[in-house]
C-alpha cells in the first residue's frame, strides 16, 4: 500500500505476496510472488502503477532473500544465487559458492562502490552475524570480529550479535555501516560498525547508565534496531526509545526522544522530524523484548506527494 502525503489517503496495490521493495536513485521497485509456485516478479512504479519487468522462477530449494540495485538495475538475492535483470528483460545468473545462513530478519546493502553484498542476520538472543557475497564470483564470506576469546566478545560476533541494519556507508564508498541490538532479560545490547571487506571497526556504542558495576560493556549498551541515510549525508541510528542523528564520519549529532506517533489512515506515524517520517513497526518483537520499533523514512524533497 501507499499513503499519499498531501492528502493521507491509503491506496492498496497489493493484497499479499509483495517481498521486498528497494529504492534505486528515482525508482521504485518491488519483489513479489506470483499465483504461479515458485515464479516471482520484480515491477517498478511508473505512471501511478506498478509495471512488471521480469519474470523468473526458483527451484523448491531455492528462497529469495532481498532485493537490491546493481549499477541501476534490480537485482535479487537468493539463498542459491544472484541474478541480475538486464536491458533486455533477461536475467543473468552467478550461482553461489558458499551458504548463506539464515535469520528471522535479514537486512541487506551494497557499498556506494564495489561489487559486493552485505547480508545482515537478527536471531535475537542466538545472534545473527554477517555475510558479505561477491557479485562477480558468487563466493559468500563469513565477516567477524572478536578481540578475545571470552564468550560473546565482539564486536561482531556471529553467535551472540544480532545484525538489525546495514546501509551503504556514506562517506566511505567501498564499505557498510551495519547496526547490531538486542534487549533480552532486561540487558540491552548493541552498537554500530562499520565493514570495509573483511575489517570491521567501531563506529558508535553508547553506555546506558546505571546496569553493572564491573567493566564490562556487556548488557548495558544501547541496542540499535536500525539503520537509515540522512538527505545530507549523515545516518540515523534507530533504537526503541530515541532516535540518533550521526554526521558522515559516525560522529553523533543529535539525539531525538521517540515522537508521537499518529494514527493517520491506519498507519501510526510522526512528521515530527527534521527531514523523515518516524512510522511504527513490530518487526523485532519475534527476536527481542524491546517492544515496538521505528521505521525511519527519510525524504528527500517530495517530487510526488505519494
């Protein structure tokens, strides 16, 4: 569905089976399931419709995974494969080399250069971690980070972190900016990091205070469920209880309480925000006890009001 801004009307497009949508410069496209078993469909948003470009069918063992952009084009990501959708309607295919793991949640971005894919993994309490696939050869890397052999040391550490968002780093143009949060049995986890191949460094971790008196970070760290690019340059970090304005370089700008949000058309939002709409979402609820979390929709100057 879409909530036009002008006016808040609720159009539905779709009554089911829409996978994923992703944004490519001025377009929009969308990953759905067609009636037929096993065919899918990618359509772009043309004319005030959606308009199908390509058609293409996955084996039983086979499961989409997410749809991205490759040099302007959608590209759809796999358990099995990467395929591409060229100028002629067809789709170039580059099987994978390497199992990519799975999550209740995956998040997925490409860095602004480079032929690469990072696949975030939110299992909640059981982690989650990272996996990067080359676009040319198909190989998938497990991408960790852990600084001693303690158990759940990080900071990205596949078999207690939880990876909630991954974005294209911007102001670094071959990396990743990817958040990791978790609160379960009262502890609050998480921080953000930036990946650059296979180096991972910190960019963000927030003490919350009070918690444990020892020096561990350990369940006292502010949890990010989220991550989203800001119309200037910077990012926003998302957690259940505030907001994180951060400039290009991961410096924190700005810290935002969470707004009221409205109940408009059904859907509960805040325009409250410099430059975004803050929506509402239980998209975590399955993997932490955070209860509900933000969507952040950053505008970038209405060229339409839907």
């Amino acid at each position: 569905m879409s909530l036009g801004l002008a006016d808040n009307t609720r159009l539905v497009h779709f009554e089911g089976g829409v996978l994923d949508i992703a944004k490519s410069d001025h377009d929009l496209w969308i990953l759905r399931k067609e009636t037929k078993e096993s065919f899918f469909v990618v359509a772009v948003w043309r004319g005030n419709r959606f308009e199908d470009l390509g058609e293409f069918q996955l084996s039983a063992q086979d499961a989409p995974v997410a749809l991205l952009g490759s040099a302007g084009s959608p590209a759809v990501l796999s358990t099995q494969s990467v395929r591409y959708l060229a100028n002629d309607k067809t789709w170039r295919v580059v099987e994978l080399k390497g199992k990519l793991r799975a999550g209740v949640e995956e998040s997925v971005a490409s860095p602004q250069e480079g032929d690469s894919i990072y696949v975030g993994f939110d299992v909640g309490e059981w982690g989650g971690g990272l996996q990067r696939v080359d676009l040319k050869t198909g190989a998938v890397t497990d991408i960790e980070r852990r600084d001693t052999k303690n158990a759940c040391d990080g900071p990205l550490n596949r078999e207690c972190d939880p990876v909630t968002g991954v974005i294209p780093d911007p102001q670094n143009k071959e990396c990743v900016l990817a958040s990791i949060g978790l609160v379960h049995l009262g502890l609050s986890n998480g921080r953000i990091l930036r990946v650059c191949g296979s180096h991972v460094t910190l960019v963000s971790e927030m003490l919350i205070p009070g918690g444990k008196s020892d020096s561990s970070k350990w369940g006292r760290t502010e949890a990010f469920y989220g991550l989203a690019p800001s119309v200037e340059g910077g990012f926003w970090g998302i957690t259940y209880r505030s907001l994180y304005h951060f400039d290009a370089a991961g410096n924190k700008s700005q810290e935002y309480t969470l707004p009221k949000l409205d109940s408009v058309s059904g859907i509960h939002l805040s325009r409250a925000l410099p430059g975004v709409i803050v929506l509402q979402t239980d998209v975590n609820w399955a993997v932490s006890t955070s209860g509900c979390t933000p969507l952040v929709v950053p505008l970038e100057g209405l060229a339409s009001p839907r």
